[in-house]
C-alpha cells in the first residue's frame, strides 16, 4: 500500500477512538443541541450555506469526498476557519458495505487529502448510503473515525422543495438529532432556503445546532462519552 499509507493508517491507529462504541445516530436526547450535517461537498451549495450557518451563529458538519478536495482547498479553510467540522464521506461515492479493506484505503487516503488542504485531521465518518456493516466501523476505526448515521433525514436529495425539506425536520428534530442534508449540486439550492427556515425553527425550541464532534463528545484522539448517552 506504500510508505504514505502505513504513515497515515499509524496516525489513525494513535488518534482511534478509545470506547468501544464507534457507530452513532443520534446524540444525548437530554441535551438540547442538533447536529445539522451536509454530505458530498464540498461542492456547489456550500459557501451559500455557510453564508446562512454563519448569520445565525450555527456551526454544522460537511462531510467531505476525498475526490473533491482538490481545487476546493480555500472552500474547505474557510469552514473550518469559520467553526465548522470536516467529516470525511470516504474518497468516492461508493457502497462499502461489505468491503472494509476498500473502505479502509479511501477513508485513510481521504483523511491525508484533508489535512493536507486545511491542516486539520476527520474525526467523524458518514458512509455515501449510509451503507455500512461491522466491517467498515471496524475500519473507520482503525482510520482514527467515528462512524456516523442519522435518525431525522428530509431527503432533499429528491428536491421535494424548501417547505418540504423543513417541515420533515421541523417534525422530526428532537434533542439530540442528527440531521442528514447535502451540499454538493446546484440542483439542491431549495436546501439552502430551508436551512434558513429550520435554523429559525430550531432556534424558536431552544435546540442549539453544533458539530458533530460536539454532539458526540469526539475529541482529538479522544472519545469521550457523552452524557447518559442511550
């Protein structure tokens, strides 16, 4: 697999999660704090939506194809500069379910891309589908990763439209949520008005949106438990 490989699979062995759980999808119920995160960026909603993330004071998760790194690295600065997190979404947009060696080299590979563009190493992974097995957790772990999942998801991959988009979250968030939305084409731009509305909407219930990281207790070679998680 190369030098480069065993040096970044040894930074992901040091900085891997020390509990033994490594898959989420929701948070502490008991803390009023969301976790909004937006897949396959970075691409062509993303400085629009940190435009509205950043009017309200929101801090949110991007999780980020490898491939899509190049060329994007002011993009990618700018969200990390701005208080947000970079998750990684492994290096394509493939299945990998089933296929934790794949898994393992994309998301090992995607992690150097990123710090190499910002300076700044993922701690949380989405799978593309949200298709994993035992596997690629085991996988992500040895790469340094938590994985992530979802319990509040609007599909506005299939643009249902901005009212749609928000009333599914509105309906769905609770403490705790997190909530799964996209960033990567043109054709998503209602997600953007809805985030606006939901921000409003979250904001009106008290749930403050943080990172992933946050939500989690993930911490820089660190995983902390978070409170009387269920």
């Amino acid at each position: 697999m190369g030098r480069s490989f065993g040096a970044e699979l040894a930074r992901g062995l040091i900085a891997a999660p020390r509990r033994r759980r490594s898959y989420f999808d929701h948070g502490p119920r008991e803390v009023h704090r969301v976790a909004l995160t937006f897949d396959d960026g970075p691409g062509a909603l993303t400085a629009r939506l940190l435009d509205v993330l950043g009017d309200r004071g929101a801090h949110a998760t991007f999780n980020v194809l490898g491939e899509r790194v190049p060329g994007r690295e002011e993009l990618l600065g700018r969200t990390i500069a701005e208080g947000h997190e970079l998750g990684s979404h492994a290096e394509r947009h493939d299945r990998l379910a089933g296929r934790p060696l794949d898994a393992l080299r994309q998301l090992v590979r995607t992690n150097a891309a990123l710090r190499a563009a910002t300076g700044v190493s993922p701690r949380v992974f989405r799978a593309p589908y949200g298709a994993v097995s035992p596997g690629v957790v085991r996988a992500a772990r040895l790469a340094g990763l938590v994985t992530v999942g979802w319990d509040v998801d609007p599909r506005d991959y299939e643009t249902p439209g901005a009212h749609a988009i928000h009333e599914r979250v509105a309906d769905a968030a609770r403490p705790g949520s997190i909530v799964l939305l996209h960033d990567d084409r043109r054709a998503l731009g209602q997600t953007v008005t809805a985030v606006e509305q939901i921000l409003a909407t979250l904001d009106e219930r008290g749930l403050r949106c943080v990172t992933l990281s946050e939500i989690l207790g993930v911490e820089e070679g660190v995983h902390r438990r978070p409170a009387r998680l269920r």
